[in-house]
C-alpha cells in the first residue's frame, strides 16, 4: 500500500510567538493566536483562497494568549474560548472581537491548557469549556451559568509522610473532555507537569483513576470525546508516547496502554531513528478516522501514526477480573518541517488532510497530507 505523505503546501512567518492554532468551524479560515514582544496578545485570522494566503483580522489583547478552542461553540455562533498569560478565560466573537462575550478570572496565573465540548455535539451534554492553570486547578465553565466554575478541582498543599515537608500544587499542562455520549456522563482528563494523570468523573465529582508517569504530561486527547470511552493519547517529555485502551477498567491496574519510546527521537531520510529523547508536544486524531493520530515533537517533526485492534479487546487477568488488551501502534509517515518544537496542530474538521501547525520558530504551516482514505 502506498503510503500517505505530510506535504507543506505554504508557511507563514509572523513577528510574534505562536503558541495555538485552530481552524473555524465550516470554513477555509483558521485563527492562530500568540504573544508579541511587549507581551500583549495577539490573534490573527486567515483564509485559505486557493494557493494563497489572505490575512482577514488581526486581534490585539492586552495579555499574551495561550490556548483556544472552538469546542463549545454552536456553527451559528463559532465563538471562541481563549485563555491567557494572567488567568483569564474570554469567549470572543470574531466578528466583534473587541469586547468579549464571557470574561472571567479563570485561574491565579497562566491558563496552559484548554478544552471544550457541546458545541457542535448533539444529545451530549451541556456546551462546557475545561481550563487548567500553572496554579494547579482544572476548573469547568459554563458560561450561561454566571462567572463561577460549576466544577473546581484545585488541589491543596499536602504533607509528604516521607519527609514531613509540604509539597505544592502541581503545574498542569493538559486536559480533555471525553466520555460523554449523553446528558450525563462526561470525563475530564488531566495531566501535570510531574507526570500525574488522572480522570475526574464530572458525573460523580470524583477521581475515576489516576497513575503516575515517568515525565511531565504535554498532551492528552481521547480518539472521540462524544463517545463511550475507546482510547486516549498522551503525550510527555522525553519522548514518550503512550496509547490507553480506555473500553475496560481492571479495578487495580487501571488501563491497559502501549508506549512507543521512541516517538520524540529524529528520523532520517533513511527512515533511521537517532538522537536524544525530545517532547513529544501534542497528538491529534483524524476527525474522519479517531485510528489515525499526529503527534508534534521538539525536534520539529510530525509523525502519522495509525493504531491496529487486537483480536479481542480484552483478557481474563489471573484475579479472575477483565482487563484490556492491546493492539499494536504503526509510524505511517515521519517529517520534518522546522528546526524548532512543533508544538500545536489542529486537523481541519470536514477537508480530510487539510491541517495546520505551529512551531516556536514564529512560522505556522498549512499541511495538506495524502492517501488517509487508504488506511483501514
């Protein structure tokens, strides 16, 4: 079978850090938004029109953007949810962008990461934006329910028994809406810089799991979020890889995964793997096919990669509970396109292959990547 090809069909330099990139629900425009020198914020719009490239808007902010989405917009409104360097989470119009249509203190410092859901999902639930901070707290919005949180996970400072210091909040750098296939049931997913990874059940106001992993997590995204849970990737520091069958919970060993170590390594034009161990920074399935992923890495490369089912999904453990069974991760295409970090991707949501990314070399790219429909 041949195989599929990540092709840059244009790039475009700014003069401002890029940190997010996202493109507009049902449209040829994409917004990517950053952080100027003078560390105010900044968010431009483009519209694709055939081979070229046309700036329609450029936003200014009085504070540095981190993250956006569109998750909870409907396709009548197609607002945005931003968050910021000082903690704020605004959803903007972009048609008039300059007051905001929410404007809250989400958080004590920077919001690092963003997720949001109920938008464009039907019988899901309610439109919900998940926010979590360097201060620690994964916080869940709604935003026409006032300026208060309807869910606040903010950990307190603890004692370690070890050593009867007290050990601070953790900085957290990923979360992700998932589970939610009706009005009541929905997961939030969050990662920490530590390697903590835990699944708050938002039905239940509880920890689901939790595990500790060898680095700080960068990157967590399930195959659907407005599905019974499948599978979830996570991405980490020092190049770690890691995919969740999330179908069966063993009551003790949680969920089964594979990793794939070498995932923030460089290739070759030989397709030979060497180097250091670099981040891997995001990972971001398919819209058209959740077995299909691209991840982002710090030695800017993009990687397709596809994930195989076993046979059965799951096993009989020797306690006589159910556990999962994992199936098998391929590397269907390796690229590089920067000298800097690749560290944020978004696919287009209708135009199968059509994607835009981010890297810390003040450079987005649009990708156009070929042959998806052949992979089963």
């Amino acid at each position: 079978m041949d195989k599929p090809q990540i092709i840059e069909h244009m790039n475009q330099s700014v003069n401002y850090t890029i940190y997010d990139c996202k493109w507009i629900p049902c449209s040829a425009k994409f917004v990517v938004l950053g952080s100027k020198p003078n560390y105010t914020g900044i968010l431009d719009i483009y519209e694709l029109n055939e081979n070229k490239l046309e700036k329609v808007k450029t936003v200014e902010k009085k504070n540095a953007f981190k993250c956006g989405t569109f998750g909870a917009a409907s396709l009548r409104n197609r607002h945005i949810a931003v968050g910021d360097f000082n903690g704020r989470l605004q959803v903007l119009d972009l048609e008039r962008p300059e007051i905001a249509v929410y404007n809250v203190e989400a958080h004590s410092t920077i919001v690092n990461t963003i997720d949001a859901i109920g938008g464009k999902q039907m019988d899901c639930g309610a439109p919900e934006i998940v926010t979590g901070g360097r201060d620690g707290s994964v916080k869940v919005w709604d935003i026409r329910q006032g300026n208060a949180p309807v869910v606040d996970i903010t950990p307190g400072d603890h004692p370690d028994e070890s050593t009867d210091k007290i050990q601070t909040k953790r900085d957290c750098w990923a979360v992700a809406f998932g589970d939610s296939y009706n009005n009541e049931e929905r997961i939030v997913a969050a990662g920490y810089d530590n390697g903590d990874l835990k699944l708050f059940d938002l039905r239940q106001l509880s920890v689901r799991w939790e595990t500790t992993l060898k680095n700080g997590v960068c990157s967590i995204e399930f195959d659907r979020r407005d599905i019974p849970m499948n599978k979830m990737v996570v991405t980490t520091l020092e190049g770690g890889l890691l995919v969740y069958d999330m179908r069966t919970q063993h009551p003790i060993q949680g969920f089964a995964y594979l990793e794939e170590r070498n995932a923030g390594r460089s290739v070759g034009s030989n397709g030979v793997i060497s180097g250091p161990k670099a981040t891997v920074w995001c990972a971001r399935h398919l819209p058209q096919n959740r077995d299909v992923f691209v991840t982002g890495g710090g030695t800017g490369s993009l990687r397709l990669w596809s994930y195989e089912y076993p046979g059965k999904r799951l096993k009989e453990s020797t306690d006589g509970f159910n556990e999962g069974a994992m199936g098998s991760l391929h590397m269907l295409q390796a690229t590089t396109v920067s000298t800097q970090p690749i560290h944020c991707f978004d696919w287009h949501p209708d135009k199968q292959g059509l994607s835009i990314c981010g890297a810390f070399d003040q450079t987005f790219r649009v990708l156009v990547t070929t042959k998806l429909n052949l992979i089963n």
